[in-house]
C-alpha cells in the first residue's frame, strides 16, 4: 500500500493518527506495522502499532509528520512469518 500526501493542504490540523485492520487467521504471532515515508527515506514517528490477537483495529498515538508532498508506504513485520492480511489502512486527519 502505498500513497502520496501533501498534509500541507489541511489548515489548523489538531493531528494525525495512523489506523490499519489487520487479521491472523492462526492468531498466533505479534504484528507490527507502521507508516514509512518513502520520500525521504526514514519511518514516520508514532506510527508504530503492534497486535498479538486474531484480527484487530489498531490505531496510533499522533504522529509526527512532514510537511509538504510526501510518499507513504505501509511497512509490516510478523513474529513468524505466518500469513497476515491488512484488509485497509489510513491516515486519519483531525482538523481543529
């Protein structure tokens, strides 16, 4: 999953979170998942959520964006590499 953003186009942002489904059909391994920003090659801060349960919502604490166009890929890292599907991943934007 990837998307191109430009969060420099929302006025008054109060902040943003990063929310993704995810399911286990063994639901036996932790998953993590975060958001990468491409553009500039590094993780974005705060976006790192982990579960351990057959499926779940999670959501992140705000994270700490970039300003300007910016290039974001989901990243996923599985305890043992037992299959794993993000059925839909977002950025939430709360504005003020």
């Amino acid at each position: 999953m990837v998307a191109s953003v430009d969060l420099s186009q929302y006025q008054v942002i109060q902040s943003v979170l990063f929310e993704a489904s995810v399911s286990v059909p063994t639901a036996n391994q932790y998953v993590t998942l975060r958001l990468y920003n491409k553009t500039d090659k590094h993780p974005v801060w705060n976006s790192e959520v982990t579960m351990n349960t057959a499926s779940s919502y999670l959501i992140s604490a705000p994270i700490i964006y970039d300003a300007g166009v910016k290039l974001y890929q989901v990243q996923l890292k599985t305890q043992l590499r037992f299959p794993t599907s993000i059925s839909q991943a977002r950025i939430h934007i709360i504005l003020k």
